[in-house]
C-alpha cells in the first residue's frame, strides 16, 4: 500500500520582516533570496495534487514570512482552485494585523493560521531553581542595544532591596552586576565605559565561592569579594528587572552552576567573534 499523504509544506521565500535571532529558518541570513516564481509553485502543488493512492488535501505554506511573497494572495486563491481542502500559513502574523489584507486572505481560501508564541510579554523568566546564586555560576551572554538608556539585560521581578542578581549596561555604557542576598546585604562590580553602544558585546559574570567577577570581551573587567548569605530570588529573568524591559538584543544567553575560569570566557567571547 502506498503512503497517504496529508499535509504537504511549500517554502514560498527565505525573506522575512523580522530578525528574530532564533530563526529555524535562517531567514534573512542566507546571503540570497529563494523565491519560487508563482509558476513554480503551481509546478509543486500539482505534484502534490497528482500524488497517489491519495492526493494530498492539506497545504502549510511557509518562509521566512510567506505573506511576502509577491503573489501571495494568487497562490493561495490557486490552492483553493487546485482542490486543496485546509490551507495553512507558518506566519509571524504582521501582515494579518492589516485588516484588508487579512480579508483578502480569507477570501482567498486560507483556512488556518499556524502561530507561535513563547511567552505574553518580552521577557523571559527563567523560574528560580536554574542556579544558586548562594553558590559557584556563570552567567554567559552576547547583547547589543543602540538605546542608550540604561538597559536591564537580567535581573530579578523585584526591587532594589530582594534577594537576586542584575546585570545592566548603564546610559554611560558602564556595565555592571549586582548580587543582594536575603538579609538585603549587596556585592557590586561597575566596568566604567565598557560599552559604546555599537554592535554586539559579550558579558560573563563568574561567581565562586569567595569573588564575583566581571569579563567584557573575553577580558577580566572587575572583581570583588564577597560575603553574603543565602540568595532566595523571587524569579530569575532575562531582558527585564522589577518591571523594566531592555530594548535590545540578546543571544546565546548560558547559565553554568560552576565558576568558568579565563581561558572558558575567552573561548566563549572566541565562539562569537568567530
Ligand atoms: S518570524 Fe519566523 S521566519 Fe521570520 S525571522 Fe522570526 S523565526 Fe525567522
């Protein structure tokens, strides 16, 4: 007996009007534009049509964003013609917000929006048991920002005085990290300048069982040592402190429970420049 096939997915570009660092598809990255022309498309989907025992009913048009392409609304409508019974898009949705093109669209024939959110707001809460802060970590990341307003790029939900860490460029591009343990007592570090606002920079901060360290670029920035007591965060989150969001990049955010020694950091700081 032959295979059934049910749903069948049609990249329509590798364009996108967004440049979500996370991007399975590698959109806009690629270094060249894969379009298929409108004739191509229909090349595919009377394959997939012709297909037996049984033609495939169930089409996912995808990208990068397929509501670029230039004959979008004709490919779908062309779908519909074609026989094809659910027609789907992998969309980040921008273009659906526009309520005429939205119509269009449906009258078309587009039956289904395929949707995806990791979250209701823009930051991301990585809960409290990821690390101890009472104990050996490191904290890894590369960010870039070109606001030059003092930028939160970790941090607890609460305030000044509660247990956590923060880690934040400053709006004179100090960067700096801060623990506060559960008796409200603090260890701070603040590198002066290191940070003009341009492009991406890469940020470790190593606690061991004695000191807290600052790396900026692969380069030891700031060290201090410490005497604290347990730290009982209410959450630990990325881009966001007490509220405020960061308006910036981040990527290749990574949490250790162990104290990355030099040689660790100027690998990772290494890995990125690469
Ligand atoms: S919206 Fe989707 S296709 Fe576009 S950049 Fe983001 S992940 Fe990639």
């Amino acid at each position: 007996m032959g295979k059934v096939l049910k749903l069948a997915n049609i990249d329509l570009t590798n364009r996108c009007n967004l440049n979500c660092p996370v991007c399975f598809a590698n959109s806009n990255a690629a270094g060249y534009v894969y379009e298929p022309t409108f004739d191509q498309v229909v090349t595919m989907m009377q394959r997939l049509r012709d297909y037996r025992p049984t033609p495939a009913t169930c089409i996912q048009f995808s990208g990068g964003e397929p509501t670029l392409h230039p004959d979008f609304l004709q490919i779908v409508s062309k779908a519909a013609e074609m026989g094809f019974s659910n027609i789907q898009i992998a969309t980040n949705g921008l273009k659906l917000a526009e309520a005429s093109f939205a119509s269009q669209a449906a009258k078309a024939g587009l039956h289904t929006l395929y949707l995806q959110f990791d979250g209701v707001d823009d930051q991301i809460n990585l809960g409290t048991q990821i690390v101890d802060l009472a104990g050996p970590f490191s904290i890894s990341f590369w960010f870039a920002t070109n606001n030059s307003k003092s930028q939160f790029l970790f941090g607890r939900a609460g305030g000044a005085t509660s247990p956590g860490a923060v880690i934040f460029v400053a709006s004179s591009g100090a960067l700096a990290a801060s623990l506060t343990d559960d008796n409200g007592d603090g260890a701070s570090i603040i590198s002066q300048g290191a940070y003009d606002f341009t492009g991406y920079a890469h940020l470790a901060v190593v606690r061991s069982d004695t000191q807290l360290k600052l790396y900026v670029d692969g380069v030891l920035r700031g060290e201090r040592d410490l005497s604290l007591s347990t730290i009982t965060p209410d959450s630990l989150r990325i881009a966001t402190y007490a509220g405020m969001f960061a308006e910036c990049m981040i990527d290749d955010f990574r949490v250790y429970d162990r104290a990355l020694d030099l040689n660790e950091i100027e690998t990772l700081w290494q890995m990125g420049e690469a």
